[in-house]
C-alpha cells in the first residue's frame, strides 16, 4: 500500500476510525427514523454498497449520482435499489415528478459548487419528501476529512493544491498542479450557519469526535 496505507489503516478499513464513525451514523439514522425499514428512500450521491452493509434496510432506495454507478464489486443491484445518473442540483424531471418519504445525503451539500447549487440541492430535498437526512463534515473541525489534512480548509487554494501533491493521506493524488488545484476548488466546508439557511426547519444535529464538532446533520422528521 506504500504511502497510502495510514489512510487505509485509519479511514477506510473495516473497523477503523472512519468505519467506527460511519457506522455510528448509520445507527442514528435508524433511530431517528424507526420505520426507516418501510420507507422509500431517495439518496442523492451515494452508493447501493452503502446500504447493503446498512444495519436497517429501507424498503426502496433510489440512488442518484454523477456516475450512475452502484458501488457494488458485482455491478448488480438488488431488487430493492434502483441507480440512475443525475446531477442532485437538477434533477431529471421524471425524478423530480416523484416522491419519497425521506431524502438522504451524505457529504455531498459540500461537493456541489457554490452558494447557488447549494440552494437548489436543498430545494429539491424540500420538495421530494416530508422528511430529510443531510450530512456534511464540519468546516470549523481541525481535520480536513476529504484529505485527512490539519488545517487545509483555511489555506490559499494554492497551498492547498501543493500539499494534496505530497500528502499521504490524499485517497487519490492528483498527477499535476491542475488537477491538485482542481480537487481543492470542489470542496466547499460548510458551518452551521450556512446549514441553518439551507435548512432553516430542521434540527441541526452535531457529530462529535474526541469533544469536538466532526460534522454537521440536517434532519426533518415527517
């Protein structure tokens, strides 16, 4: 694994940090939503990889993403999943003739490009269903966690492009200055204020990791 190995061995194992996290979050999502088992669920940018491994199971999940791509080795869906390709900011008009009974979305709101598309996103979850789970990590946490980097977030878009050249921990670096300054330019951290805009009727949930705000969720009971 050469270099990359402490990202491995701290964020994507199975049971690593990053996988001890995520699978905390998805046992809140169960609790917040107790019939989530009976729900159909509209997920914008995620993967059906995710909620095979889920510990509850909504009935229907329909995933949306820029690749239209399951995440899955076998490439092949269960009956309970559908994918398609979409753009979360504007959805294809038969998607959006639809209606669910919870929208969900993890650390996507921050990938999206900017304060306009931002408000779409948030339109559209709105509108698609009576309930939502919007998950972003926290501007304000020390760790930047696309890139596992202290302090990135705060630093001149050149220096960041820099450092994701030599950083360890980047999942996948960038080949030239271009590409490192673009996969910094698509990564927008939001705070709670931002968040309290998009979603003014929503609890804000914080995620806590060593006492600290690690992220940020957005949920709407029915």
């Amino acid at each position: 694994m050469g270099v990359h190995s402490l990202r491995w061995r701290f964020v994507d194992r199975p049971g690593s940090v990053g996988d001890r996290l995520r699978s905390r979050r998805a046992g809140w999502l169960s609790q917040q939503f107790p019939d989530l088992a009976e729900m159909s669920v509209l997920d914008l940018g995620g993967r059906a990889s995710s909620w095979v491994n889920a510990p509850v199971r909504p009935r229907h999940v329909h995933i949306v993403n820029l690749e239209g791509e399951t995440g899955l080795e076998s490439g092949e869906l269960p009956n309970w999943a559908e994918v398609d390709f979409g753009d979360a900011c504007e959805l294809p008009a038969e998607i959006r003739k639809r209606r669910y009974d919870l929208v969900f979305s993890n650390s996507v709101i921050e990938h999206v490009g900017g304060h306009e598309r931002r408000l779409r996103l948030a339109e559209a979850i709105h509108d698609l269903a009576p309930a939502h789970w919007v998950q972003t990590p926290y501007r304000y946490f020390p760790i930047e966690p696309h890139f596992v980097a202290p302090g990135m977030q705060f630093m001149p878009a050149a220096a960041q492009a820099a450092m994701l050249r030599k950083w360890p921990l980047v999942h996948t670096p960038p080949g030239d200055k271009k590409g490192a300054v673009e996969s910094a330019l698509w990564v927008e951290l939001l705070g709670r204020t931002q968040m309290r805009y998009y979603f003014p009727d929503s609890e804000l949930r914080a995620e806590r990791f060593a006492g600290l705000t690690k992220s940020l969720i957005a949920v709407r009971n029915a």
